[in-house]
C-alpha cells in the first residue's frame, strides 16, 4: 500500500508536472548552497564552515537532548538497553 503511494506520487510529479529526480537533486544543492551562504553571512565570514557546522549541529543536538549531559544520559540509557538485549540473547 505505502510503495503504491509513493509511484502514484511519483507519476504525478514526473508526468502531471514534468518533475524529473534530477529536477528535485538541483533544488536540493540550491537550498544547501544557499543556506551556507546565510550562514556564513550570519557570521560575518568570523569562523571556518567546518566550525559552523560544527555550532549547528552542537545547536540541533542541545534543542534535542536539553545538552550534553543528557545526551550522554540518553546514550548511556540506549548502550545499556542495548547490552542487556545482548546478554539475554546469549543466555
């Protein structure tokens, strides 16, 4: 059922509207390049691309987990769960 919606959605954007997957990757680079561009304008040209995406996903991580310290947490619980999953299936 969900693989039927997605040709149908697929045919409409390649044949109703002449969208091709090329189409889509173009528009995706663009919005990619120009984001940069903010980005860096934001900044003032102040720091590397490496450190700003580095602050952006330090940024996306915080609002997530609330910091480091419980991303840690949450990564600790997740091992934990994961080791306990293993040791179980050992025995």
């Amino acid at each position: 059922m969900k693989r039927d919606k997605y040709e149908e959605f697929k045919n409409f954007l390649h044949n109703e509207l002449g969208i091709s997957k090329g189409d889509i990757r173009q528009w995706v680079r663009e919005a990619v390049r120009e984001e940069v561009q903010n980005l860096i304008k934001q900044h003032d040209g102040q720091f590397s691309i490496d450190a700003i995406a580095r602050r952006e996903v330090s940024s996306m991580l915080n609002d997530k987990f609330g910091g480091k310290h419980k991303l840690r947490d949450a990564t600790a619980k997740e091992l934990a769960t994961q080791l306990v999953v293993s040791v179980k299936e050992a025995t």
